[in-house]
C-alpha cells in the first residue's frame, strides 16, 4: 500500500497506534514498547557513543589472546597485556560541539524589548545546557531540552539524556511528536538493602502520567501522581493562593538533531577508534616483551625456570665440539610500522568524522585564510547540516518562550521573527581580516562590517559605542552644542 507523505500519514500513523493500544490497553502497549525500547539499537549505539566519550572503550575489556597448539585463539595470561585508551572520538566531539557553540550565539528581531527578553531566558545557564545537549546530538544522533517552569515561575529548560527519551513521531520525517516516554533510574534503599528504581513517565497534550516499572509491568507512582504540565499560582475569587493545573498545548520536548537522519558520530569511526587502541596497545605490548617473559621452546618447564630466574640456560658440552649452544634471545620492534598506521587511522578518523588536524603544518606561522577555510572545510559542511536542524528547533523552543512570555505579562511577541546566528570558532587571519575591514569601510554598511571584523562579539554593543564616542567629538569641537 502507498503512502503519501504529510498530513495522511500522520492520519494513519495515529490510527495504527490507537489501533494497537486499544486492542492490547494503553498499559499493556506502553510495556511492550519500553521493553522494545531497551533492546533497540538506536538506545545501544546512545550508551555505546556516550561510553566512548567516557573514555570506557572495549579494548579495556579485551585480554590479549594468543594461537595454542590447537591453531586457536585463547587468552594468555603469561604476556605483557596492557590496554591502551588514545581518545581521538572524544576529540572529535569535542571540536564539532564547540566549532558551533563555544561563542554566544546572536539574536536578531526587529523589538528591542523581545530582544532582551529573549537574552534574558537563553542566558549562560541556557547555553551551558545547549552545549550538553549538542554533544548529546553528535553523541547519539539527538538530543533532548525540555520546557518547564521552575519554583519561581520562570521558564527553565532542562536536558534529558538521548537514551531515556522513547519519541513517538507523528510523521516519517520525525518533525512532530505525538507524545513521548520518559524512562529512568533512580537509587534508594529498601529497608537496609540498596535498590534501582525504574520509573516511566508518558508526555501528551494532555498532561504527565506517572508510573514505576516493576519488572515488565508499570504501575501507577504513588508518590508522583500523574497530573498538568505545570501549576500556577493564582488568587481565588477569596484572595487566596491557589495553583492552577495547566498544560502546553504542544508536547513539551524540544528535539536537536546532529543531521536529517540522526546518525550518531559513533558510527563513523568506532572502528578506526579500536584500531588506534589497538595500535597503541600492541606497540607497548612488544616493547615490553622480552626473552624472559615470551620465549617458551617444547614447554620444558626447567629451561622456563632458568631462562625466568637467571636469565641464563644450561647446556652440556660432551667435549667432541658438538655440544649444545644457545645465542642471544631478542624481541625486535620496528617503531616507524606502528608510527604509519597509527598515523593513517588518525587521519581516517578526522576524515570521517568530519573534524580537522589543530596540527596541520599548514597552520603554522602567518597562515593565509584560504589556508584555514580549507582546513576547517569538513567540519564546516558538517556544521551547516546541523546548524540547519537546530534553526528548526530554535523555532520549536521559540513558541515556548513566546507562550511564558505572553501568560507572564511580558508581551505579544509571537508575530515577530526571530534571526539566530551561530557564531563559528574558527581560527583566523586577524591581520588579513582586519585589512579587509578598513578597505570595506565606504562600501559597506558599518554594522555589516562589524560583523566581520575578528575583535567584534557584539555587533550592538560596538554600534553604541561608536555613536557614543562619535557623540563625544561632536561635543568636543562644538563646545555650545551640549548647552
């Protein structure tokens, strides 16, 4: 059967769910699909990625393993094992998060007081969030901010950690939820003995439903009652304080997507990663090999003791100059083979993940900035796709704001468009940029050129200043004009 994109498959999609939730009960649905949940691949590759970052790589729950007299690999346990870590994924993530986010991002509307209000919500707390929220983007593909209202009325955004959400799209392109699932851990005790709780919570229109999981069967959290989004506090018709159950009227979670089809980064390099380990691992391991600890011959237990306590081997000599000899036992280890590989799987690992070299020679001395955009042309072209998803999400996050904004009295504003400016953290020609400022400057809008200028983080703030000191001079050389 044929399908067509848009607004019939989201009619299907919602009767398939409702279809399959009435024949089983929504408890019994919503079970299924958590234990689904768990074994997906989508979650594994989120815990995968996040342990990776961590630094817990599998080479460090890997023994070295040998060829026994049967032809097959068997652990050792006699040879030197060490399990080397060299985290270039981290690295990558790491660069990809703040080539976008490291600057403060700038807001542009057409009101100055939606403007600071604006400024006011995504402060340095908003930004600390976000920054965790893209690594979880690149991380697993996705990340999560979700809206709430703290103790003193303000609108907050928390993160959810990518492997607890359970989304329930309403389209194939996943651009609009239905609902969504929250599953999570906590630890306590029972009585004496230390436990971990597992609790579900179902996001909707309609409020939160709150449940813990007893094994595979959800029950409803007692000490959580489900209920609105948020309360309110309001004066009754008495004057006295009442809270106000209310709920968003979209699902309140605020998707961020590393690109269209939220491919987590793990899968461009976990096995370059492991062969980098590898790689490391290994050349350590020979170096610490010698004669004493891997030379075994026929395994004759007494030339393993002696070779083992003295270094030495004995042999006997029947005086007809053919008794036995031993030469110099020695593990050689060419450096530079392991130096060539790793450094090919290095550069394999940038190339796929789109990152760059901070070590390229071509960065050295005065570089030129044809020199640096080509350099950071990867990681730009990957930045773009997700500069592009998380415009679109600002949108999302943006009928949030304009929806406290509006309840909380401070403005109508939801007409007015928003402008978002990512501001990249690329290294620069400073020298070669400012030149072409100067020579802009007659040609150009001065706020336009402002924005290019490498000393400028806030074009608004520059203008002000200018205008102010413009101000002054008038002064100066009018004396009359202030009076």
């Amino acid at each position: 059967m044929l399908i067509e994109y848009g607004s019939e498959t989201r009619r299907i999609n919602a009767i398939v769910n409702a279809g399959a939730r009435t024949m089983m009960g929504d408890i019994r649905f919503l079970e299924k699909e958590i234990q689904k949940w768990k074994q997906s691949p989508v979650r594994k590759t989120m815990m995968l990625a996040e342990r990776y970052y961590q630094g817990d790589h599998d080479i460090l729950h890997t023994s070295r393993k040998a060829i026994n007299e049967k032809g097959e690999l068997e652990p050792v346990s006699n040879l030197p094992d060490n399990r080397i870590v060299d985290n270039q994924y981290q690295k990558a993530v790491d660069q990809k998060k703040n080539y976008l986010l490291s600057k403060p991002f700038t807001i542009t509307t057409e009101n100055d007081a939606y403007t600071e209000a604006l400024k006011d919500i995504l402060d340095k707390r908003f930004m600390r969030s976000l920054k965790r929220v893209a690594g979880d983007s690149i991380n697993g593909g996705i990340g999560y901010l979700y809206p709430y209202y703290n103790t003193e009325g303000r609108l907050c955004f928390k993160r959810f950690n990518n492997y607890e959400i359970i989304p329930f799209w309403a389209d194939e392109e996943h651009t609009e939820l239905d609902c969504f699932g929250r599953l999570y851990q906590i630890d306590g005790y029972e009585g004496e003995t230390e436990k971990t709780y597992e609790f579900f919570e179902l996001y909707s229109k309609d409020g939160v439903e709150r449940y813990q999981l007893d094994g595979a069967h959800l029950i409803p959290d007692v000490m959580h009652p489900s209920g609105a989004h948020y309360l309110v506090e309001q004066h009754d018709p008495d004057g006295k304080h009442v809270e106000v159950p209310y709920n968003w009227e979209r699902v309140p979670l605020i998707p961020f997507k590393r690109n269209a089809h939220e491919i987590p980064l793990i899968r461009c390099c976990k096995s370059l990663q492991d062969g980098i380990n590898l790689m490391v691992s290994s050349f350590e391991n020979n170096m610490c090999e010698d004669a004493r600890n891997t030379i075994l011959i026929q395994n004759l237990g007494e030339f393993r003791k002696n070779l083992s306590q003295y270094g030495a081997v004995k042999v006997r000599n029947d005086g007809s100059g053919s008794g036995g000899d031993v030469k110099t036992l020695t593990v050689e280890v060419n450096a530079e083979n392991y130096k060539a590989i790793l450094e090919i799987f290095k550069q394999a690992l940038i190339e796929n993940c789109k990152s760059y070299d901070a070590k390229d020679n071509r960065l050295t001395g005065d570089a030129n900035q044809m020199h640096i955009q080509t350099i950071y042309q990867d990681i730009e072209l990957d930045a773009q796709d997700m500069e592009t998803e998380y415009q679109a999400a600002f949108e999302d996050l943006f009928w949030f704001v304009d929806q406290y904004l509006m309840n909380s009295g401070g403005g109508d504003f939801e007409a007015i468009e928003v402008d978002i400016t990512f501001n990249r953290n690329i290294l620069v020609n400073e020298t070669e940029l400012i030149d072409n400022c100067m020579k802009s400057v007659g040609f150009l809008p001065t706020k336009l050129i402002l924005q290019k200028h490498p000393w400028v983080d806030d074009v608004e703030e520059a203008m002000k200043l200018l205008e102010e000191e413009e101000q002054k001079k008038m002064e100066q050389m009018d004396p009359y004009q202030k009076a």
